[in-house]
C-alpha cells in the first residue's frame, strides 16, 4: 500500500485506521515500509520491535489464560457425562 494513503487514512479517519493497525500486529500481521527513502531510516526496525512486542503481550495473556479453550464449565461438563462422552 502506497505510504501516502496510509497518511491520507490516518488523518482522515484517525480513529478507525490507528486500532486496525494494531488489531493486525496481534493478529500476526508485520509492517515493513520499502523504497529508497527507507533504507538507512529506523523505521523498519522498529516495525518490528512492534510486532515482536505485540506478539509477546499475545504470548503472555495466551499462558496466563492458559489458551483460548481453557475455560471450565460445569454444565459442558455434566453434558458430557450424560451423552458419555
């Protein structure tokens, strides 16, 4: 995507662009900016820290939760019991 449509959304619709683009780092999306410009910039570089910081925090609330089918239910449970499963 060129670089100045992202701008252009940015600041047109600042409050729907900025969460997408950080909803995308958690959902394993990573942002490189390429051409020239960017070569010796820093900005790829920390396009990644991001997405590795993203990744992490995913990492950690995916342990302390201990997965995303970890939730005990009692009743799933008796149902279980009663079909014989």
């Amino acid at each position: 995507m060129p670089i100045i449509l992202l701008v252009i959304a940015a600041l047109c619709f600042f409050w729907v662009t900025i969460p997408l683009l950080i909803i995308g780092l958690f959902c394993d999306c990573r942002y490189q900016f390429r051409g020239p410009d960017f070569q010796q910039a820093g900005i790829n570089t920390f396009m990644d820290q991001a997405a590795d910081t993203a990744e992490s925090i995913k990492n950690a609330v995916m342990e302390e939760e201990g997965g995303p089918f970890s939730h005990h239910n009692d009743e799933y449970d008796a149902m279980d019991d009663e079909e014989g499963v």
